[in-house]
C-alpha cells in the first residue's frame, strides 16, 4: 500500500513537471516568434541575427533551435503566422458592416489607410523578405504566393458576387492596387496613398460589370456589307 502511494505520488510528480515544461515551451515560442516578427519587420530578415532576437525574446539560443530548428524555419514560422494575422484581419474589416459585395470592396483602401498610419507599419512581410533575398530562391516566393491565392479568392468572390464579367481580372487589378500602395505607403511613410489608390480602384468597378462589345470577325464584316 505504502509503495503504491508513493507510485502515484512520483507519477503525478513526472506528469506535472511534463506540464510545466510543456508550457515553458510554449511561452519560449511565443516569446520568439513575436521577437522575430517585431525584428524581421522592422530591420529586415537578413540584418537580423539569431543573438538579437533571443535577447529580444529573453531565451537562450539552445531553446530556439529546439523549438524552431533553424533561423529559416523562424523566419518561415513568423511569414506564416503574420500571413495568417493579416488575412483575419484584412477579410473582417472589409466584411465588418455587412452590405453588398461592391459595399466590401470599396471598404479595402480605408482599411489599408489605418494600417498604413500605425506606428508600427513596416510594409508587407512577403514582399519585403522576397525583395531582400536571392530572386532565384524559391522558399519565399512559394509562401508569399500561398498568401496571396487566398487574398484573391477573397476578393474574386466578392467581384463574382458583385456581377464582374472577368471577376479573376478584377481581382488581380485591385491586387496589383493594394501591393502598390503597400510599396508607396512603406516608402513615404504616407497614409494618403490609400486614398489614391482607392481613387483608381473606384474606376474599375463600372467597366468591371459592363459587357464587352462582340467583335466581328471579317466573314462577319462581309456579310454586313451585303
């Protein structure tokens, strides 16, 4: 009886210290990764070296390379994790108010105009870790593109239900407006630009619903001509 105590005694001593350091496990991670996010953002990923981001952390670096194997394995958990914030983010704010779909979509320029005027807005994470690595590595690219499929079937849905002839062109025009103006934001340090940029947009929303004329073909002309 005595040693059966004393057996649950230790198991319950062994599965509370399994606990304690699962949990200062994840502390450590959590501590990282937002280290890393602030670090890679602000200075860039390449000027950021692994001694800085654990004593932003308060980490040792063995615990880093035990939690993320590698400093590319952080950088690509911090893309990931600040993806997947930004597209929460990004989607409630032009779906927040409910409406029509031309409604939402007009509701992406104002959105990106607060990002832009936080003090904390360094620009795009995708566009900036792919910028200032090799453009023949294909590991940035890869990630950066998976974030950007899911922006644009965000957007080409509302444009479909919207009543866009070509909701996938659309989508890629209002794309290419919310990347520049991203750009133009992060080198200006200027809100405004999204105001600009929602100008432009604004002007592709009527062609974007009208029908294009049938061209005639030459048998056609011809045969008009009789």
């Amino acid at each position: 009886m005595g040693r059966s105590v004393v057996g649950k005694q230790t198991s319950r001593k062994r599965v509370a210290a399994k606990a304690s350091a699962v949990a200062d496990d994840e502390s450590a991670h959590g501590r990282l990764l937002g280290a890393a996010t602030r670090l890679f953002c602000k200075d860039g990923i390449n000027a950021t070296g692994i001694d800085a981001i654990i004593n932003e952390a308060g980490t040792a670096k063995t615990t880093l390379y035990k939690l993320f194997g590698s400093k590319t394995a952080l950088v690509h958990a911090v893309l990931e994790s600040e993806g997947r914030q930004w597209r929460d983010w990004f989607i409630g704010e032009i779906e927040r108010g409910g409406g029509d779909a031309e409604t939402k979509l007009s509701r992406i320029f104002p959105a990106l105009k607060s990002w832009f005027g936080e003090e904390r807005f360094y620009g795009c994470p995708f566009i900036n870790a792919v910028a200032e690595h090799d453009k023949d590595q294909k590991q940035f690219r890869t990630i950066a593109m998976r974030h950007k499929k899911v922006v644009l079937a965000h957007i080409e849905k509302l444009a479909r239900e919207m009543g866009a002839i070509d909701p996938e062109s659309f989508a890629h025009q209002l794309a290419l407006l919310i990347d520049g103006a991203i750009v133009a934001a992060m080198v200006s340090r200027n809100p405004d630009v999204a105001d600009t940029a929602g100008l432009a947009a604004s002007s592709l929303f009527g062609p974007a619903k009208q029908k294009q004329p049938k061209r005639m073909n030459k048998a056609d002309g011809q045969l008009a001509a009789v």
